[in-house]
C-alpha cells in the first residue's frame, strides 16, 4: 500500500473500521495523557496554596467571570457558524423547473431541544404509496439526497430528511456528535410527528453509513418498530474497530475529558467513496459537508453504537433490505452479511454490488441502486396487503 493510500483511510466521510487513527499520532497521545495527568495534580493539590521553588506561594483562583467571557465567545462563535450553515442549507435547490414533486424546508425541536434542520418532498398528484426518512451518513448532510428524494415522488413516495444535531443546518459544532443516542431518540420523534401527520400512510426508515447505524438501533425499540414497515441500509457502519485494541480502551476516558478535542488524519481531498469523479469533487466542495480531523466524543460514539449493535444482531426482527458495495473501504460489507445471516427479521434482503464502494447512490449506478430501494419498498407493501387479504 503506498503512503498516499496510507493517509486517506482514516477520513471522515464516514466510519471507517480504522474510525481513530490515534497510533499515526502516538506522541500526540502521549502528551495528551500527561497533560491529563498534570490536570488530576492541579485538581488533588489545594485551590489556593501551590508548592514552587521558592516555597509555598498563594495562587488567586481563575475569575468567574472571566470563565464565562471565554464561554460566551465560544457558544457565540458556535451560534454564528450554525446560523451560517443554515443559510447554506436553505438556499440550497431542492427541485428541477419541471420537476413533478413540491420541496419545503422546516425545524424540528429534538428531545434536548435542539434546532434540527428538516426538509420534504412530495408529489404533486395521487395518492401517497409510503413515506421515507432519511438520515444521512456522518459528516454529511439531508441536501444531498435531493436527487434520490424526487426519485421517490416519481413514484409517488413522499419522503423527509433531518440533518443531525452538529450537521447541515441544524443546532451544534459542525461535526461533532455529543450522544448518537441523542440522534436515535431524535429519529425516533420525528418519525412519530411524521406519523401523527399521516397516520394511515406506511413509513419506512433510509439510513446511510453511520446513518444506518442510528437506523438500526432506532428500529431496535419496539415503539419505533411497530411505527414502520421496515428500513433500509446502505453501506451500515456496524464492524467499526479501532486502529489498536488500547485505542478501544483509552477511548472512553479521552471522550470524558476532552470530547472535542480533534485527531489529525483528516484528508481534505476526501477518500474515495464513489467511482464517478464529479461526485466525489462535490461532496468535499460542499461546505455542508464537515472535512475536519474527527472528534474524540464522534469516534467513541461511533464505536460504542457499532459494539452495540455486533452483539444484537440476533435480536433484531424489523423487516430490513442493506446495500453494500464490495469494494467500501469506509464500512465492511462482510458486517452486512453477518447482519443478514443472524438477525431474526422474517422479511429481509441484502444486495451487495460487486465493485462499488461507499456511497451507492452516488456511484455512477446510481439510478439502479435507487429502483432496487423502491422495488423493495413495494414489494414489502404487495406483502403487507396480501396479508391483510388473507386475514380478512
């Protein structure tokens, strides 16, 4: 492997099974722990009294309002990054001139009250087959799924996309994930505010990358579950390892004490996660889209939700259909497999195709991987009805 491949596997585009790349930064890591080991000194040694050369010296605590000068820079400078990314988002173009489906944009509170940044699409005529959210992958954002929306209209599926707390245009660090709990609770109530809307209309879950992930803890609870008729993953973060076992092990602690803290690894020009050029050159121009070193709290939670959901497989019985490419070197499609041949689901599928990499919708087949999403989706309808046939 050459030192330019070397350097691109640990981007951000998604959740690679090399998430933290802390062992390229050992020196890094080892000055982080004794800068951590120097706090726990500050904090065991008395408030006022600090032994120096010269004897025992008085030291006047911080001034409190000084700490919060300093925090108030930052949430404003936070605040103001947000609302720029919003303006982003809201000028996007979500529709063509002759396009046969209606767009809107909207907020949404999530349970911590956060502003998440929404949007719809829906055709103009006939009646609605079914509803489709989707949540994007890690470090993207729901404008980039505008294409596959009014794919879906076409065929008279509405759909809505929310961007995560710290993506696209909703509330948060751009790229920072405190709890992808957070985002799982969060899934879960729009999905039911979507539901009390249109009641009688059958909705299904779509979850990209680490996106999938968050989809299939979701469907896990059973409240979610009976509110769908099924979900979809495309290349689902589920086999997330970090780069050595003791990055698995000080990954906690670095998340509790610095959870924003940034690893270098980051590649700008952004690792390959689709074969057609002028895909790849859109997402990482997008400035929607977040480039940055990964943060502690991000990749801990990433691997926490990808533990998780290896030891559950078996449990899981929502009926699913997951995409995965074979050659993605983001997420392991052999963990797809695995989720295919143990989960207890009655109605379930896997497509893996032969040579795409990351983001299947956009690969230049695209068009192919967006009508086997919308098969399957009528196809679990046709099921549906002719059980309720049957029945009757």
């Amino acid at each position: 492997m050459s030192s330019g491949e070397m350097e691109m596997e640990p981007l951000t585009s998604g959740a690679s099974n090399r998430i933290i790349p802390i062992l390229k930064a050992l020196r890094a890591s080892l000055i982080f722990v004794y800068t951590l080991f120097l706090s726990l000194l500050l904090v065991i040694l008395p408030r006022h009294r600090r032994l120096s050369s010269s004897g025992l010296v008085t030291v006047s605590p911080s001034s409190p309002k000084k700490h919060l000068k300093r925090r108030s820079v930052w949430l404003i400078r936070e605040d103001e990054d947000t609302m720029r990314r919003r303006a982003l988002a809201e000028g996007l173009e979500m529709g063509n001139e002759d396009s046969c489906c209606r767009w809107s944009t909207s907020i949404f509170f999530g349970i911590r009250r956060n502003a998440l940044f929404c949007r719809s699409w829906f055709p103009v005529s006939g009646d609605l087959k079914g509803i489709l959210l989707i949540i994007h992958g890690l470090n993207e954002h729901s404008g980039r799924y505008a294409q596959f929306a009014r794919k879906l209209t076409s065929c008279n599926f509405g759909v809505y996309a929310m961007d995560w707390i710290g993506h696209g245009g909703s509330d948060g660090l751009h790229g920072y994930v405190p709890s992808l709990d957070h985002v799982v609770a969060d899934t879960g109530a729009f999905l039911e505010k979507i539901k009390l809307e249109n009641p009688v209309v059958p909705c299904f879950l779509f979850g990209h990358s680490t996106g999938g992930a968050v989809v299939l803890k979701a469907a896990s609870h059973s409240y979610i579950e009976q509110m769908l008729e099924g979900i979809i993953l495309t290349s689902p973060a589920l086999r997330v390892k970090p780069a050595h076992p003791i990055v698995g092990a000080i990954a906690p602690i670095f998340s509790f004490v610095a959870p924003r803290f940034q690893f270098k690894g980051a590649n700008k020009r952004g690792i390959p996660v689709s074969r057609d050029p002028a895909a790849l050159l859109a997402k990482y121009s997008d400035p929607l889209v977040y480039t940055g070193p990964i943060r502690v709290r991000t990749g801990h939670e990433i691997l926490r939700i990808s533990s998780y959901l290896m030891r559950n497989f078996k449990s899981v019985t929502v009926p699913f259909f997951v995409l995965h490419g074979t050659a993605d070197k983001v997420t392991d499609p052999l963990a797809s497999q695995d989720l295919y041949n143990e989960a207890a689901s009655e109605f379930k599928d896997i497509k893996l195709y032969e040579g795409f990499l990351h983001d299947l919708l956009f690969e230049p087949e695209r068009e192919e991987v967006a009508e086997d999403i919308i098969n399957w989706m009528e196809k679990r309808l046709d099921t549906n009805v002719g059980q309720v046939n049957i029945v009757w």
